[in-house]
C-alpha cells in the first residue's frame, strides 16, 4: 500500500470535546479528546502553483474531524478511531492514506497515566478484477455490478476494459463467456472486498453448484496492491490467471506493464508467454 510519492500534512493535538465512553457518564458529561493525523497527500502540484485546491485544506480537514466527534457518539475509541479515518478518506479524496490517533487522556482508569490512544493506518488499495457472464443476459449482468461498483462509496471504479468473447473455460461450462477487467481504488480490505464481489454476484442469481460451470456473474480479485495472500478462501494473486487469455487480454489493455508481485513479470508479457505456448502446443 505504500507509495513513496504521497507526502504527508500533519495535524498534530487537535482537541476536540465530544461524549465517547463505555460509562454513561462519559456520554453524558463528555470530556477532551485529542486528534493526530498524517494525511498522505501528493503536494508537489500544491507546491509548485500555489494553489490550494491541488492539496487539502487542513483547516477543513480538522474542522471536519472536530465535526464529526461531537455529532456522533461510540462507546470504544476503536471504534471512534475507525469510523473517522474512513469518513475523512471519504469525503477528501486527495488523500491517499491516513494514519490516524485519537487520545484520551481522562479514560476512567482509576490510576495516574497520561493518556490512552488508539492509531490505525487505513487508505485507499488499487485491486485489478476480472468479470464474467455466460447466462442469461449476459451484458445486463455485467453492466450491472460495474454500475453498484460505481454506487458504492468504499470503490471508485478508475477503468474498465473492452468486452470480450470467450469459449467456455473448464469442463462444465457450455456457453459462450462475455469477459472483460476493471481496476478500482477501494477501501475494502482483500476479504472485505471478496464478500462485496461475492454479494454482486448473488445479486445477479449467481449459484456455486457446479465447478466450473455457466454462471450469471463471476466476479474474481486478481491483484490487489502488491500483495501477496493465501489463505483457503483467496489467493492473491489470482492463481490461475497466467493460464487465462481471457483474464490477461482484458488486463493487459487497461493496464499494459503492471508487474505480477511473484512472477515479477509484467501483463503483458504473462500475455505473450501464454499466447507462445499455446501456439506451439496447437501446431
């Protein structure tokens, strides 16, 4: 996730009075609480044009932050921590990533301290998706999950590929595919992200009875980041996708020379090494 171009704008002890707590008390009387945030920002066009809307207004960021703790009202400072980065990468959106702490110095803890903090890192992740359809309307199924993509305030669908037609991969299915790939900048983390695709799909009437089979929607994580995840559920990336033309064509069109975090090799030359073996395997 990190990005040695984004630069920070730091916000350092912003104090805030506002009603968080566990105990009725905290939430009825309230008490100080205390802001820090590096906001990771691109400000070099900021810097060299002198001009104030190619960065972020860090007055209207702490006013916004300062807004927010005193309109609503959580019991943990976890939670406090977590709903403010999201809804601050939310509603300013030239800001990348944000490594936010909210301090509490008076937390009823019953012995001398300073204060008690809770800081999280969240941002915006770059994930890479391939999307297919081999019943029913085919077009309408596909057309329709980009379209909730873009209705969807934790993804920014950035660029989507031409469509193309497929044979049928694997031995169940039957049906001519529609294939294609999109890139987004999402909040979802990997599994968050998967349970959203997965979500799309059964929208669409998507069923998992067949491997391999015909499907109204399939919907597949094939980077994301440069990260590197095995778990049983999912695997990024994808570990099929340098044996799919079907994946790597639509790829390679929106994004030529991304570089595979394993194989460390770029689309589109996963693309021609495929296209290679199966013209010597065919001839």
């Amino acid at each position: 996730m990190t990005n040695p171009s984004l630069d920070e704008i730091r916000i350092e002890n912003l104090e805030v009075y506002a009603h968080h707590g566990v105990y009725p008390e905290e939430t009825a009387a309230g008490q100080n609480f205390y802001i820090n945030a590096v906001l990771h920002v691109n400000t070099m066009e900021a810097g060299w044009t002198d001009d104030l809307t190619k960065s972020v207004h860090y007055g209207e960021v702490c006013h916004f932050m300062s807004s927010y703790m005193k309109n609503h009202t959580f019991k943990l400072i976890e939670a406090v921590t977590e709903h403010l980065a999201q809804e601050v990468l939310l509603a300013f959106p030239l800001i990348e990533r944000i490594a936010l702490e909210v301090r509490k110095p008076h937390a009823p803890i019953g012995l001398p301290f300073e204060s008690v903090s809770v800081k999280v890192i969240r941002g915006w992740h770059t994930a890479y998706i391939a999307f297919g359809s081999s019943m029913g309307d085919r077009q309408e199924y596909i057309d329709g999950a980009i379209e909730a993509m873009r209705k969807e305030q934790k993804v920014r669908v950035e660029k989507v590929s031409d469509i193309i037609r497929t044979a049928p991969y694997g031995d169940a299915a039957k049906e001519e595919f529609l294939n294609g790939a999109l890139k987004i900048k999402t909040l979802f983390m990997p599994m968050e992200l998967l349970s959203y695709l997965h979500s799309l799909e059964q929208a669409a009437g998507r069923t998992r009875e067949i491997r391999w089979g015909d499907r109204t929607l399939d919907l597949d994580i094939i980077f994301y980041d440069d990260w590197i995840v095995a778990t049983e559920e999912l695997t990024i990336p994808h570990r099929d996708m340098e044996n799919r033309d079907f994946v790597l064509a639509p790829l390679a069109q929106i994004e030529p020379y991304l570089i595979h975090p394993v194989r460390h090799i770029t689309v589109n030359e996963l693309l021609h090494k495929l296209t290679k073996e199966k013209t010597i395997f065919s001839s």
